[in-house]
C-alpha cells in the first residue's frame, strides 16, 4: 500500500471511530497490518486532517484493499461458535506490554503510530499470541471500574472492544466507551444486537457491601437480575460470557483454601447475590467461565476503587485505621487479573476458576506492605481481632483461595504483594 493509500486508510478508522461506527474490515486489517510503519507521524494523525484526507480520497474513488490471504481464517482446536478463534491472547507479552506503559496511572494510554489510541506492546515482546485475521469483538460491563478499565487498556490491539459504563464516564481508555443501563433488559439486548460480541466479561455490579446491606433491593437488581439478563441475551447471540464473582461467597470456616467445588454460604447480602448471580450464569448459557477473585490492588480510574486507594485515602485524611490480623485473602494486582480474564476469555476452558495471588495475607500485613510501598505513615493503622469490632455484615475469616486449577492453564501467573507492588508508583 503505498502511503497516501496509508493515509486514506487510517483516516477512514478515525472517521468511522470518531462517529461511533464499526470500522471497516478492509481498513482494520490494513492498518493493523502497517501499524508498526512510521510513514505517517502524529502531526498527520490528526483528525480533522485525516478526515479531510479521507474525504478526498472517497471523492477520487479511492477503496482500500485488504492484503491478500487476511480474509483467511482457520478453526482450531476448541473453537466453539462459528467465527470464533481461540488461542489468540497472550497474556504473557499484554502484561509485558502495560509493563512497558508503567508507571500504570489512569488515563496512561500510549498512542499508536496511527494516532489510534492503542496499549503500547513492549519493545521485542513476540506478537505469536496473536491472530489478527480475524477480529474478535469483546464487550466489557462496568468499564469505569477497577477491572474494567484495566480489561480495556490490556485488551487494545487484540480485540474489537466496547467498554460500558453507567454513573461515571472514565476518561483515557482505548476502544469504545458507551453509556448503558445494565438494569435495562431490552436496552442491553438492543445493545447486543448492535454490536454482536463474541466474548463479554461483566464486571459491572455494586461491589460495595456496606451498601448492599442498606440497600439489598438494588443490590439484587445490580447483581443478580442484571446478570441473569445479560446471560439470556449472550446465549441468544452466542457469545462466551466471563462473569467476575468473589471469595467472600464463602463463609471463611473451612480452616483450608477453598476450591472451586465447595459450596458457597455467603454471610451478608453482597455475597448472597454474587452467590444467586453465579447460579444464573451456569443456568442460561452454554459457554460461560465464572472467576472468582480477592482483594485487587492497583489505580482505578476514579482513584477510589482499590484496596491501597482506600486505605490510602483514609490514612491521607489522618482516620483511624483498624485492620485485621484474622482475616486472610489472597490480594491480586488488577494488571495480573486484568491479563488472566483476557486469556481465559479467549480459550477454550469453560466452569468455574479461582483467580487470585499466591499468598494468604491477613489485611494487617497488607496495610503495612501498601504503607512500604507508598510510603505512608503507619501511627493511624491498629491491629485487631474480627471480634473486637462489631460489623454488618460480618466479615468471613479466611477465604484463602487454592488457585491450582487456573495456574495449571494460564501461562502469565499471578504475582505476589511485593512483585505486583513495584508496577505502581510509590506516592
């Protein structure tokens, strides 16, 4: 192709991204094919320059040309619906890559030589991972949050994505961000038929628990009416839906890591409705994955949804911090399960997978871990027992997570507190 061709081609992406349309095939295959030229630099990726470019190449008759054999492509093994390639992820060199974008901050977006808003690879990583003769179109629910977000960033340059967003608008993220009402059935199947997933990773829900006991009628419609929902029309479209659940569905009494065959007993109302919302991910549709993590660490867009921005905030804010030396979780960086979802999305491996870090720490510990990191002051933070403090709803003990069954699949694995610590900037 040669570079007014280049041109015309990226300006025709940015067209149609920047009115809300579905880039054309022959324009993303070609663009993702010159993505690592440098014939066009970011003062010619501007959009009003570009549209104009485009405009005029339309008015000559300009049509872009997919390279020969991309329109080809192959059924491996474990492809399930028609269409649909397995294998293509590699959570291995994406996990490099967001390394390479460190420090992680929200808003941390490298543009691509195209202008096109895309996570930045690292420098020699292998793109074998990858199979970009097709592409796979990947919608992510609650794309504001914690997870979400980083879902977004991470899965730039291997999927089509579309990221959903309710009550904030996050700014800075590659891919599509719309608004949608989760709670609105024929909003979302409106929304589905629009965009036809194949994959969906639904991460929207009110994860709050204080305010899910105040408020268990609308927890309810968050969690579980929402999803039950969203399983009905992922299965009329046949797309493979990843639901992200929680440890605290457990009660914390088994005094060992908990499997993914025990049966949950969740002790307040949050953990009821991710248990009820389970239930219906394994009951309306064929192709689902139901990960269940822990505590997750990491920058969030709003800067409030980790645990070490919490613990941050109110330690910034001189308040007494009483943390438990009794209560046990297996803490994850965000980047780590961000990059395990997509893999796991992207394969062929269906059920239930534990997806947490390598070690059992009490929130103690945790505390004083983050207060190393970030270098914050420890005079405000107390150790207690879950007993000394009367809580609603009561928290579980030690829902310590045994992870064997995903780390004998995933290639990139989970790293510990200290590891995962040194991708985030100490403040």
């Amino acid at each position: 192709m040669q570079p007014k061709a280049l041109v015309c081609c990226c300006a025709r992406h940015l067209v149609e991204q920047q009115d809300g349309t579905r880039p054309g095939k022959a324009s993303m295959l070609a663009l993702e094919r010159h993505r690592s030229t440098s014939i066009l630099l970011a003062t010619t990726a501007r959009l009003t320059t570009l549209r104009a470019l485009y405009e005029q190449a339309i008015q000559q008759g300009y049509q872009a040309e997919a390279p020969q054999g991309l329109h080809q492509t192959k059924k491996g093994p474990g492809q399930g619906t028609e269409g649909r390639s397995r294998g293509c992820f590699d959570a291995k060199n994406a996990r490099a890559a967001v390394r390479a974008c460190a420090p992680i901050v929200p808003g941390d977006v490298r543009p691509s030589p195209c202008g096109i808003r895309t996570t930045a690879r690292a420098a020699g990583a292998s793109s074998t991972g990858a199979n970009h003769d097709c592409v796979k179109r990947l919608l992510v629910t609650g794309a504001s949050g914690l997870v979400g977000s980083h879902l977004l960033r991470q899965a730039a340059g291997w999927f089509e994505s579309v990221g959903t967003w309710h009550s904030f608008r996050p700014e800075g993220l590659p891919g599509r961000i719309e608004l949608l009402d989760i709670t609105d059935p024929i909003a979302v199947g409106a929304f589905l038929d629009g965009f036809q997933p194949q994959y969906i990773i639904h991460c929207a829900a009110m994860s709050d628990s204080v305010r899910a006991e105040r408020e268990p009628d609308i927890a309810r419609q968050l969690n579980v009416t929402a999803t039950a929902a969203l399983v009905r029309h992922a299965e009329r479209i046949r797309a493979r839906l990843v639901f992200l659940s929680s440890d605290v569905i457990f009660d914390g009494r088994k005094n060992a890591p908990y499997v993914e065959d025990d049966p949950p007993s969740p002790l307040g109302v949050y953990a009821a409705t991710k248990r009820d919302a389970e239930l219906a991910v394994r009951d309306g549709c064929d192709d689902w994955l139901i990960a269940r993590t822990s505590l997750i660490y990491g920058p969030s867009p709003r800067g409030d949804r980790s645990v070490n921005e919490r613990l941050g905030a109110a330690i910034g804010e001189g308040r007494r911090i009483t943390l438990f030396v009794d209560e046990f979780r297996c803490p994850i960086s965000v980047v780590d399960l961000a990059a395990a979802l997509l893999e796991l999305v992207d394969s062929p491996h269906r059920g239930v997978f534990h997806l947490a870090g390598p070690e059992r720490i009490n929130r103690y510990d945790l505390g004083l871990a983050f207060a190393r990191h970030f270098g914050w002051p420890t005079t405000t933070m107390e150790a207690c027992k879950i007993s000394d403090v009367p809580m609603s709803p009561p928290r579980p003990a030690d829902v310590t997570l045994d992870c064997r069954k995903a780390l004998a699949v995933l290639k990139a694995k989970p790293r510990g507190v200290a590891e995962g610590l040194r991708g985030l900037p100490a403040r």
